[in-house]
C-alpha cells in the first residue's frame, strides 16, 4: 500500500512489505524529502508514536494553496493538514485510521469508526459493516453500527453491541445497531456515510413528527 493525495503531487509514503517488514496494515514509510506529524485534535501539539491525530504533511512536494484560498498552507508555516486520522509505530511506518471529518465526538471523547468496523467485521456472522454518528441530547453524538448479517443469521442487536463492549473502552461501544441488506458504496467501494446518516435524520425527524402529532382519543 502507499498513502497519497492531489494536495501532495499524489506522494506521500512508500510502500515496502519487504521480507523485513511485513506490516500490510501500513501505508508505508514517508516518501523521500516528505515531512510528517500527527497533531492533537484538542491542543494541536504533535503526539509521539503510537498516538492518533490529524496527520499533517511538509515537503517540496506540497501544494502551495487552492484556487481562491492561497493562504491554506501559508497559515500552517508551509504544513498541509490532511483530514486524516492516522499514526506512526516505533519503525516510522504510517497507519490511516479514518477521515476526520467521520469522527464521532461522543462526550467529548473522539471515535473513528474504522476503530469499530475493525472490531465488527472480526464477528463471525458479519459479512460487512459501516459506522458512523447519530445526533444525541446527552452525548453530543452515538456510534451507530449498520450491520449486514451472513444469511440464515439470527444475530441479535444487543448480542451486536455486548461483542464490540468486550472489546473496546467503555465510552467506544456501539450505542445502536441497525440490520440492512447492503452497505451503500461508491463505484470506488467507499462507504458513503452520508447516505447512512441521511437516513438516521430522516428517522429522527419522522419520530420527533409522531411524537408531536395530537390524540385522536376523545
């Protein structure tokens, strides 16, 4: 694999998978003359290995701003902030968790849900997954999981989120579950979490409509 992007000149790691390194979850090591870190979300200092963040980029190779919006670089000292969430082990080698934008903020903590799609797919009668966020009064944002059951499955909702509260911190479980037939995906099998929250709205805003509706008793 290898990480990169339009903003960058398309480089921004190397692939490797050598007989040395055997990391297939990694995109790789920075590409030559590319400079990297990964910075807080809240306090926006660098993190060391082993911690996740904004991954920003530095190097000859970066753009110098957008049409109409030059100042997007200069403002940064020349660093390009990626909108991705990702981090480095202790070998340099460059793991991408998910976009930012994607983040779940449940009480002030940040979830990314390729995090629990990971923990998901592991579950032997799930064929394919996506999680992303509903709106909440209380914690801002839940974790929703829709889920596609391996046919014949009798997988229930709450036996979904007791497997994912097994393994993840108690402010990462999955607070909902929803069963559908497929996970909606561009031509390019990206998850379109756009269309998976649209329906969450849509469902919200059909249950807040009930509520409010008057009593036909007498």
């Amino acid at each position: 694999q290898g990480y990169g992007m339009t903003e960058s000149t398309a480089v921004g790691t190397r692939g490797f998978n050598t007989s040395k390194h055997k990391k297939y979850a990694s995109v790789g090591l920075l590409a030559p003359n590319m400079h990297a870190k990964i910075v807080d979300l809240e306090t926006g200092l660098c993190l060391p290995p082993g911690s996740c963040g904004e991954l920003w980029l530095h190097g000859p190779a970066i753009m110098k701003g957008y049409l109409n919006d030059e100042d997007t670089c200069t403002r940064n000292d020349g660093w390009l902030r990626t909108g991705d969430l990702a981090y480095f082990d202790s070998d340099g080698c460059l793991y991408i968790v998910g976009r930012l934008k994607d983040t779940i903020k449940y009480k002030g903590f940040q979830i990314a849900p390729a995090d629990l799609e990971a923990v998901l797919v592991q579950h032997p009668e799930i064929v394919d997954v996506a999680v992303t966020s509903a709106e909440d009064e209380e914690a801002g944002e839940i974790p929703v999981a829709f889920v596609v059951r391996r046919s014949g499955s009798r997988l229930t909702c709450v036996q979904v989120m007791e497997y994912v509260a097994k393994q993840v911190s108690p402010y990462k479980k999955v607070r909902k579950v929803i069963f559908v037939e497929a996970i909606p995906k561009s031509a390019a099998g990206k998850v379109l979490r756009r269309l998976l929250k649209d329906s969450l709205r849509i469902d919200a805003a059909a249950s807040r409509s009930d509520h409010t509706k008057p009593s036909s008793r007498l």
